[in-house]
C-alpha cells in the first residue's frame, strides 16, 4: 500500500479540549466516549493502530483555535478575545504536540526538516507498517489554521523557531485577510505578513481564504502555496451558503497548478454535498462518486497528479458518521486506490496522491536541518 500522507488534522485541539488520547485506537476513543455530551467531536477516525494500517506515516498537524465571536457558530471549545491569549493557546497546542513526540518517540516525531523527514519515512520505504507485529513512529509537521496566534509579523523568528512551517492566516475570520465568513482582500498588515513569510520560508496555506484574498496570495506571496484542506467548488452540490468561500473556485486551482500547489481534498460529506446532514446517512455518498471525482476534476485541470491530496480534517468538528459510505476510520483512504484504478490511474499517479505530492512539497521546501 502507498505511503499516506495527511495534510490537516487537528490534533492538539482533540487532545487538550476533548481529552483524546491518540496512541489509542478509535474503536476505543468511541467506546471511551460513548456516553458523552460532547455533541460536535463525532465518532473518532484517528488512532495509532489505524495510521499503521493506513500507512499513514506524515500528518500537518494544527495549531488551532477560534476567535469568540465565531466559537457558538461551530461548537468550538478553544477560543480566545485577544491575539495574546491567541498566542498563548496556540503555543500550548505546540508543547502538547512536544509532549506527545518526546514522550512517545516510537510512535510521534516532530518534523520541522528535511533530516527529520528522511528519519521517519524511512522505516515506512523499508517494510510496511502492520499493527500492532511492525509499527513506525509518524511524522507531525505543524500547521497553523488562523494566524491570528502571531501577534504581529515581527515575531515570525519566534513561530520558525519553535518547528512551525505551515501558515494558514485565515479561518471564518482574521485580521489578516478574507476569510470563509469574512469576504475581502489582504489587510496591510496581512501584506506584511506575507513579506515576512517569505523571509523565512513558511508555506502558505490558502484554506479557508475568502477567492480574493486567495487570489492576492496566489500573487503577492513568492513563497510555496499549498490549500491544506479543501475541495473543488465547481462540484459541490447543493446551495453552499456561508461555506462557498470555503472552497476553490476553478480560478484559484488553475492558479494554485501554476504555482505547484497541491490541494488536500476533505472527505466530509457536508463539503461534498452542501445539502447533506447527519440525519440522511452515509448512503448514496461513495469514495467513487465524490472524492474521486473531486482528484479527477483537479487531474484533468492540472494534465497529471501532482497537485492533489488529502488534507482530511478527520476529526475536526464530525466524525465517521460524516464520512463517504466506505470510510470508517484514516486507514480506509487506501480504498481510493483500486477506484482511481479502475478510472486509468497508474500506480505512480496512485502514490503520488495518497502521499507522494505532499512528500514532494516537504522535500523542496523545508530547510535541511
């Protein structure tokens, strides 16, 4: 099986809010949880066992949190008033990240370069995982979704030095550009962010980016841009409302191609088919029909598979009750591999998407050491 790599998912936050522990299965996160009132966690996609069976090797793992005026809106429980306390939530997420690394160095590695990287995807080259008789400790690199954590650009040094690598400056709102439900440009001070992302080499991250801010990035932004996790708009069902922003408008992917961006596509059936709810089951919405053809539509736009991948927000507000019909935990992304078979993809085109265009993206640009 591929080498998966996941760009999004929120781990820190799963951990500090909701108690998750992931060296646990889901099975027993879900059994742990059976009684709780905890309404927006979802059942768990995410455990040790399952990255093993996945091959899932690498995860963008966030550094999260949401500005209070959005925290009713989507069940958010890690919230903050000011760009201190922002600051101070995000750089806790970093040390349970540290912690969840340093104490468990068999199962969780920090990656922040490329000697890190090459360190752990070499025992997933040399013999696949199967748990629990051959385990390989997974890479985590650090994404932040809404930069608002950065109290100004000039602390950048701070944030590089302490492994991030991936910035997001937006989510539903920011201070720095247009957002999901806050349409617009880049803010002056977004600029100055950008130039000094640039210095050090961060990448972009244009998820959650309202189409203009997106497209100013795409054009201002000289560094390596990347959607973490998004789909292609154009084959949304449904009426998307204040999620339209959410996702990739064809001009922002054409762009994004160009630039040699890779898209992680989100498989949950709410950005799938905006008309969907919890109520009307899993039925009716496949891996055939909605992410495979979300990887083909961006293929035939690109010409090959190098600019797509997953970015699953697995447990990032649903949970496998929200998942295509097939999907019951992250090890089940293997399945779109004899589907994108079936459709004429090779297997190196098949590798490149569960994993090796991410892994590309690592290589070219993380620092060396």
């Amino acid at each position: 099986m591929p080498i998966v790599i996941d760009a999004h998912e929120d781990l820190a936050y799963n951990m500090i809010t909701f108690g998750r522990d992931y060296r646990r299965s889901a099975s027993q996160t879900r059994a742990l949880e059976k009684d709780s009132s905890d309404a927006d966690k979802g059942l768990a996609l995410l455990g040790w066992p399952e990255y093993q069976n996945g091959q899932v090797a690498v995860i963008f793992c966030t550094l999260f949190a949401a500005p209070r005026r959005f925290a009713s809106a989507v069940d958010v429980s890690e919230v903050y008033d000011t760009y201190e306390q922002a600051h101070k939530v995000y750089m806790g997420q970093i040390d349970a990240y540290r912690r969840l690394a340093g104490d468990n160095p068999d199962m969780f590695r920090l990656v922040s370069n490329k000697k890190a990287l090459s360190q752990v995807l070499h025992p997933w080259e040399r013999r696949p995982a199967s748990y629990p008789d051959v385990t390989h400790p997974v890479g985590l690199v650090l994404l932040m979704e809404g930069a608002d954590g950065v109290r100004s650009p000039g602390e950048l040094d701070e944030w590089w030095d302490a492994g991030l690598r991936i910035i997001g400056p937006a989510w539903l709102g920011a201070r720095y550009c247009g957002a999901t439900n806050q349409p617009g440009p880049f803010t002056r001070e977004g600029l100055e962010l950008l130039e000094r992302m640039a210095e050090y080499g961060f990448t972009l991250d244009l998820a959650h980016m309202s189409m203009d801010s997106a497209l100013q990035g795409l054009d201002r932004y000289p560094g390596p841009v990347i959607a973490s996790h998004a789909n292609a708009r154009a084959l949304i069902k449904g009426e998307q409302g204040r999620w339209s922003e959410r996702h990739l408008t064809d001009a922002v992917i054409r762009l994004l191609i160009e630039r040699d961006g890779i898209i992680g596509l989100v498989p949950f059936n709410k950005f799938l088919d905006a008309s969907w709810s919890v109520a009307d089951g899993k039925a009716g919405i496949t891996l055939e029909n909605t992410i495979a053809a979300h990887i083909d539509y961006i293929c035939q736009i690109a010409g090959d598979a190098r600019h797509v991948g997953f970015g699953t927000d697995f447990d990032g507000g649903f949970g496998a009750e929200s998942t295509p019909a097939e999907v019951d935990t992250i090890a089940d992304l293997q399945k779109i591999a004899p589907i994108l078979q079936n459709r004429g993809y090779t297997e190196s085109d098949i590798s490149a998407i569960l994993g090796g265009n991410w892994r590309r993206h690592l290589e070219e640009h993380l620092p060396e050491a």
